[in-house]
C-alpha cells in the first residue's frame, strides 16, 4: 500500500526520534545478558541458532521509502548470517521498538515445520509484554517458547558447535 507523504513523513520523524536511551532503558545491560543466557540455555538443548536483534528505529532512508518490519528482518536476517548454519535452523527474532512491531525469520529447516500461526503467537507474547513495559519478562518468555519449539522439532544430537553469538544486538 502506497503512503501518502504526510504518512511518510510522520513515519521517518518517529523513526528518527527514536532513542538509543530509550531502547536502553527498555533493554539494560541485565536483560541483554539474561537473554544471552536463554539463548545459550536453549541452543543446549536443541539444534537451532536463536538471534535476537533489536532495533531503536530504521534508518531514516529506510523509514521514508516505507521498508516494512518483515523486509528489514528479512534484510537482517541475511546481513547478520542467521540463514548460514549447518542444519539450516537459523530463527532471528526481531524488535522494531519506533513500530512496535516484533518479526520472527526462520530459516528454510525450520519454516518447513513450524507454522506463522505459530510464530505470530510468539510475537504476540512480547508485543502484548512490551505494551505493559514488561520488555524483560516477554522477551524471556518468548524466547522460552522459540527453545520449546525447536526442542520439539530439533532436539539435540550431542554436543555441536555454538554457530551464531548468542548475546543480542542493539542497533
């Protein structure tokens, strides 16, 4: 759907106002390590790869030319390798705090098995924590169900390699 140019306009502003204080306070130091530790915990038990990326804002470019938050996962999803793993079982999850909005990618092993019904929900749970301010506790509680699921559909086989970092990236 094409925007209108006040559209474009209020969508690039809010963009480019958002904070990395802001995203911080939504994200301190112990909620990123916390989530690290899932992640680790997780991989532990299953053969995925999790990434959780959260972004402040798009690029004002970005913004302006009206990239969707599915398109800019989508665009992490390869910029940052999550897609290059051995057992093609790569899952971004990714925060757009300016739109609010939270994506899941998940690489071609897993999308053949696990609905977007399913990743939808998962989603859900955060954007439903995040409008309570509850940005530690839904994206623990997220990031539970995604190591659930891929216990479910990719339990470990043994010891294997740590193939994505599991600390979460600010932009």
């Amino acid at each position: 759907m094409r925007q209108s140019m006040g559209q474009r306009i209020r969508r690039a502003w809010r963009h480019l106002n958002s904070s990395a204080a802001e995203a911080r306070r939504a994200f301190p130091d112990e909620t990123l390590g916390a989530i690290a530790q899932a992640i680790d915990a997780g991989e532990r038990t299953h053969r995925g790869e999790v990434r959780l990326i959260v972004e402040k804002g798009l690029p004002f470019d970005a913004a302006w030319d009206g990239v969707t938050n599915r398109q800019r996962a989508l665009a992490l999803f390869a910029d940052y390798g999550v897609w290059d793993t051995e057992d093609n079982c790569g899952v971004l999850i990714y925060v757009n705090l300016a739109e609010h909005k939270v994506d899941i990618v998940a690489d071609r092993g897993i999308d053949r098995r696990i609905d977007s019904a399913t990743w939808q929900a998962v989603c859900r749970t955060m954007t439903d924590g995040f409008r309570q301010g509850r940005f530690h506790e839904s994206t623990l509680a997220a990031i539970e169900q995604v190591n659930a699921l891929l216990r479910q559909h990719f339990p470990a086989e043994g010891e294997r390699p740590n193939e994505l970092p599991d600390h979460p990236v600010m932009l």
